[in-house]
C-alpha cells in the first residue's frame, strides 16, 4: 500500500532532524552548526542565502526554548510548526 503523503511528510521532518542532530555532539539535538547545515540544505529560505549571522543567532535564540544553546526535537516541531501556518497563510 502507498504511504499516505501527510505520513510521508511526518517521517520526513523526524528523519531530517535525525539526519542532521547526529553529526557532532549530543545525537538528539542539533547544534548551532548542525541547524545551520541543515537549514541550508532543507529549508533554503531560511538559509546562509536568505539570513545573516545576526539573523541566524536571533532564529536560533527563539527556537531555543530552554537556552542550552542547541535545539532539541521538541524545539525543531515548534519551528516547523510555525513555518507552517505561514506558509498556510499563502492559501
């Protein structure tokens, strides 16, 4: 049977993070570098491309909920979750 698309688009938001949080550190948080890459390869509006520096510490300041300067799983859905209701707002 085919996956259904919204399940497709749930296991691939977990297995993005997955892919990106277990290159350096604690495997089950990205680092500031570890959401960068993955920022720049996944979601490039929100890239090196589109933010500066400055930018790029603000998003990583909101998304850190708990200020351990990485962002947890937790974190990540509250992202993409925000994304998607501007992105709903282009509907």
């Amino acid at each position: 049977a085919m996956a259904c698309s919204l399940e497709q688009a749930l296991t691939v938001m977990v297995t993005t993070f997955h892919k990106y949080s277990g290159k350096e550190g604690d495997k089950y948080k990205l680092s500031k570098a570890e959401l960068k890459e993955l920022l720049n390869k996944e979601l490039p509006v929100f890239g090196s491309k589109q933010m500066d520096e400055a930018e790029f510490k603000r998003l990583v300041n909101d998304l850190d909920h708990n200020k351990d300067n990485e962002v947890d799983f937790k974190e990540y859905a509250c992202f993409l979750a925000c994304i998607t209701m501007g992105f709903n707002e282009f509907f």
